[in-house]
C-alpha cells in the first residue's frame, strides 16, 4: 500500500479512536520506512509507538546505540536534539538549513541544484563538536558515523588513503552523518615542511575522495586546530561554524539546566558559580555540576548541596591545569 493511504487510514482510525486499527497501520508505516532504509527514522517512530521499546536489546551496542563496524568506525544512533544545545547565535538556524535542504533535495536536484553536505566545525576542545554532529544526525533521521583513528592510521605506505577510500565507499551506500574528530590529523597543511610526503598524499587522497561523495552523505569534520589545516581542505567546506569557550550567560543557562535535571539546589547563586568557572568549556562546567549533584545524591542533601558546592569551588581552584 502507497504511503499516501497509509497515512489516510491512520488519520481515520485516530478520528475514529481506534486503537487496533492505529496500531496496525502505524506498524505498517514503520515496516514501510524499515524497508526504505529509513532505519532511523523507523526506530524513533517505534520508541514512540511503544515507550518500552528498546532497539538495542540482544545486540553488542554501548552507550546510546553506539555499534563497533569492523575496525575503522562506529556507527551510532543519535539521541541528542538540536534544540537541547546551548549554541552560538546563528549556528541553530544553519544547522536547521541544512537539514531541510537535506530533506528537500530532490526539489533542489530537480533546480540543477544540490543540497550543502560538507560541515566544519571548529573550536576548543569540550564546546560541543561532537554533540553538535550527533544533533545534526538526530534532525536529519540519520545514522551517525564515527571514525576510529586508531584503526585509520596506518605505518605503510598508502594503507592510510586505503583505509579512508574504504570507508567512504562505505558510506556512499546509505544516507548518514560521516563524522571525523580532530580532523587536523588528516588535514593538514601540505606546504609544512616537517610532514613526511605520506601526510602530503593522504590529504590529496582525501581532496579527491570527498569531492567524489554524494550530496546524502554529510560529511562533518571538527578541529581543535583549524589553522593547521590545509588551505585546500579549507575549500571544501561549505558551512563553518566556530564553537567557541561558552559566555558568562551561557554559562549560567547550563548550569541552570544542569541543577534543574538533576533535581539539585547548589547553593549558591548561578552568577557566583558561572563567576568562578569562567573560561571553563561545556563539558568542564557541566562536569563541575554533575559532581556537586552525585555527591549531594549519595549524602541526601539534594535540596541544599550548598556545603558541597563549596567544597566543590575549592577544588576547582586549586585543580590541575594543562601547562602554557
């Protein structure tokens, strides 16, 4: 049965209120969209069908729906909404933008036009690259695609461009999300006189093979180090986007959040707090957070963790810091 009509009868059967007849055409949707390869998609609409649900049961996953393939990636299910990001201004809406060019690319193909599917996002490290490509992957229904650079970089000449060729190819056979951390280890700049010739022609195999990919694979790369990259890469980037240290009122909007879903009372003022993590990245401040709320959890002072907080502040101060 057409999609259309599937539709159809799920309308009628809710204005009718009944619940077999929506439960069975619902089930069909989603053996409609399983068969399409719409996997993503198929799996949320079976959360939503079933809350109980869980797709992972019996397989080998870790974390959120995170599954080793073969040696070189992870392919991830995305759970991070878009709209649950503390970003900078502008980037929500270019990330909306991408995705409905994505999801609208055959009224752009059909204009000689093709959707934007090469991301770089740049910043220091713990600000969100990550979490951002899981969102992007999240919005589009997409699989995401994790690179393993362990696996990646290999001693011989070529069994690097060989590797990288491999997992492209991979990718070419779906839609997803091909997501490469710390990109400047592929990247860099060719005209460095202290890489080897081997870096030289990874990067010219990476050129190569990114121009070749279709417009349903986006391909995101972030970098602590965008200055190291090479010019050319540079190029091929048709949305850039700097995530940089969160503000003092970005901060004080996580740690607001981060209080409110661990059902914590901190103590202390959210200005006094942010005050003090100032030039802390996301991660760092959210961490700070979690401490202050499992440490209040397991001596039930949940509803004034005020004692740990500053105990917390302390050590804060007198933490490790990385030299230079």
């Amino acid at each position: 049965m057409a999609q259309s009509d599937l539709i159809i009868k799920l309308i009628r059967s809710a204005a009718d209120s009944d619940q077999t007849a929506f439960r069975k055409v619902a089930e069909d949707l989603i053996s409609e969209e399983t068969r399409k390869g719409h996997r993503i998609l198929a799996e949320r609409m079976r959360k939503a069908l079933n809350p109980s649900y869980n797709g992972n049961k019996g397989s080998q996953s870790n974390g959120h729906g995170l599954k080793p393939q073969g040696e070189l990636f992870y392919e991830i299910t995305p759970e991070r909404e878009l709209g649950s990001l503390l970003l900078p201004p502008g980037v929500e809406e270019q990330i909306r933008e991408l995705v409905e060019e994505q999801h609208r690319s055959e009224l752009l193909h059909s204009y000689n036009l093709r959707a934007r599917h090469r991301l770089l996002f740049a910043g220091p490290p713990g600000n969100g690259k990550t979490a951002l490509a899981e969102a992007l992957a999240y919005e589009l229904m997409y699989p995401l695609i994790v690179i393993r650079y362990e696996s990646l970089i290999g001693s011989y000449l070529g069994e690097t461009s060989g590797r990288l060729k491999k997992i492209l190819e991979y990718a070419c056979t779906r839609r997803c999300v091909l997501f490469f951390d710390e990109f400047e280890t592929l990247g860099k700049e060719r005209g460095d006189t202290r890489e080897t010739g081997e870096i030289k022609r990874i990067v010219s195999s990476l050129l190569l093979q990114t121009d070749l990919l279709p417009d349903y694979v986006v391909f995101v790369a972030a970098s602590n180090h965008p200055e190291l990259l090479d010019r050319a890469v540079w190029r091929r980037f048709q949305v850039r986007i700097e995530l940089p240290l969160p503000t003092h009122r970005q901060l004080c909007a996580l740690i607001d959040a981060v209080s409110e879903r661990c059902e914590t009372k901190l103590g202390y003022s959210t200005e006094t707090i942010a005050k003090a993590l100032r030039g802390a990245s996301y991660s760092e401040a959210e961490q700070f957070c979690l401490d202050i709320a499992r440490r209040a959890a397991l001596s039930n002072q949940s509803a004034d963790a005020r004692q740990i907080t500053g105990r917390k502040l302390k050590q804060w101060r007198a933490r490790l810091r990385p030299s230079g």
